[in-house]
C-alpha cells in the first residue's frame, strides 16, 4: 500500500468535521502536580471514555505515536461518510444507518460520536444507527457500552445479514449501509441487503474475496482454449489475485447496473491493512435509464467472458418496485 500524508481538516472545509483551536482542544487528565497533556486531536465535545474503550485512549487518557495515527485514520474514514450522512439527516423521521459485520461496533461507535455529539451538539438531528453482528456477545458488549455512553440512537442486532433484511427490527428503507472488511461474499451480502432496503449510499471496504477466484481456477483450462486473456488467472497467485480485483469490478458494475454512481478509491491510512480499497456509491432521485443500462450490458458482458456465467444470480440486477 502506498503511504500518504494525513492532514487534519478545518472547519470550513468538510461540514461536520471540524478541528479544535489550541485553546479548545482536550486535556487529558494527569497525576496531581503534573501538567495535563494537551492532545489537540481529540475534538470539543468528543467522548474521552469512548476513545478508551476503543484503545485510541490509553486508560489515563494519553496519546502515543500509534494511536495518535490511528484516531487520524478514523477522522479520515468519517470525513468520506459525514457528508453522506448530513445529506440525509434533514430528512423527516430521520436517517437510518446500518453497518453490517459490526463486529464491537468501532465504525458506528465514532460515526455517532462525531455527527451527532461533535458536529452537532444540542442541535434538533435525528436519526438512528443500527449495528448488526452474528456474535452475541459482541452485541451484547456493544449495548452494554451504547447505554453507558448515553447514545441512545443505536441499536444492536444479533442477525445475519439475510435475516436483517426480512426483520422487522429495521425499518423497510435504509438510507446508508456500510460494510467495513466483510470478508469473501459478506460485501455481496451487504450489496443485496442495500438494494433490498433502497438504500441511498453504499459504504463498502471489501476483504479477503475468494469466491470468484474459485469459479476462475475450475474453469481455467477450458477458459485457456477460448480466449488468450485467461492469462491474466493461469498461474495461481495471479488467480488469487485477479480474483479479487474482478470481484470488485463486477460489484462496481452491480452497483451501477442498479442505478447508482460509483467512486472507487483508498481508504488512506490504514497502513495494518492491503484491503484499503473504498467503494462509495450513491443512488441519485432519477437514475439515468442509458448509464444504468449500459452497465447492466457490461456487467453481463464480463461475466461471459471470463467464464463466470454461474455467479449470475450473485450480482443480479434488482427488479424496481412497481
């Protein structure tokens, strides 16, 4: 992964993320007689018992080097996701977010934090964040940690993502879904929990994708005798390799053939990790019927050519309602 300069936003650059002055930023509390650190990170209104649960804090409140990259790292995550969310939030009822494979539910924790306690203190927005985990007891740990913080906006279900579509416990539209390192088919199940649900942004971090490699090794030999881009998957690492990149291509197209604009960068920063690629998608009001056809054309396209005519019904084109 390549690495790149972090830089911290001013206020007036994104809405919602704004950088404390010298004069506001925290001061960590310190041993009598000991002047406090001042961390000039941490953000007016920010949770400090939060960061230490999520070990950006140690338990007396510090930062290190590490950790100090690694709450940078979160700002950046949250500066592509804010203005998602302030695009929706004045809508009435509120926004609705669901975050699949919460795990201990550190994405939705600081999505909270920062929108609602940060960008908009004792302001009249509403909406709801859901986190759901097949894990019981990290759902557990995260209602637990939600009830002691005071977030009153989350919720935590212990679903799979198919039952999440069909619960009742969500509401019938979902105005973001966000599916940060969902290994293998867990982003294409976060895909069809999106279109499912109509879902207006799409933020989605993919992992660990092997599926596709699999259906290209089977087919490899007779792939080899129809077309001299078979090539490109011959040996086993590029196999692997070029398996996870088509995987993400095919959803890009997935996602267009939907109806949806698709931006595809890194998630800068995340130097522990090779999955850094970010697949942000949004559905305008009107989708362009040309743009949404034309993908749905390629999508198919790709498919037959490289063999991968049986994954078909994993990256359908969703029928509109009626």
């Amino acid at each position: 992964m390549r690495a790149l300069n972090w830089r911290v936003m001013s206020k007036n650059s994104t809405p919602g993320n704004p950088q404390p002055s010298r004069q506001a930023a925290a001061k960590a509390p310190s041993p009598a007689g000991k002047p406090a650190q001042v961390i000039e990170e941490i953000r007016p209104g920010q949770s400090i018992e939060l960061l230490k649960e999520l070990h950006i804090l140690t338990r007396e409140g510090k930062l290190n080097q590490d950790t100090r990259r690694k709450l940078k790292q979160v700002y950046h995550l949250y500066q592509f996701i804010a203005p998602l969310l302030q695009a929706v939030a004045g809508k009435p009822g509120g926004f609705t977010l669901a975050d699949h494979g919460a795990g201990k539910s550190y994405l939705g924790f600081i999505l909270y934090d920062l929108f609602f306690n940060v960008a908009h203190p004792g302001e009249p927005v509403s909406g709801h964040i859901y986190g759901i985990e097949t894990r019981a007891e990290l759902v557990e740990k995260s209602r637990a940690l939600a009830a002691r913080l005071g977030f009153a906006n989350m919720s935590f279900l212990n679903l799979s993502v198919q039952q999440a579509t069909s619960s009742d416990e969500l509401p019938p539209a979902v105005d973001i879904v966000t599916a940060l390192h969902a290994c293998d088919t867990a982003t294409d199940d976060a895909i069809a929990f999106g279109l499912a649900k109509q879902a207006r942004h799409m933020v989605l971090v993919p992992c660990c994708q092997a599926e596709v490699a699999g259906v290209l090794k089977k087919s490899r030999a007779l792939n080899l005798s129809k077309t001299p881009l078979a090539e490109l998957w011959r040996h086993p690492l590029h196999t692997r390799e070029f398996g996870s990149q088509i995987t993400n291509v095919l959803r890009c197209l997935q996602l267009e053939a939907n109806g949806y604009q698709v931006t595809v960068t890194e998630l800068v920063g995340w130097e522990h990790s090779m999955k850094n690629e970010l697949i942000l998608a949004s559905r305008p009001a009107t989708p362009s019927r040309a743009k949404t056809q034309a993908a749905q054309d390629r999508l198919q396209a790709v498919l037959q050519e490289l063999g991968l005519a049986e994954l078909g019904e994993r990256f359908a084109v969703v029928a509109e309602p009626a």
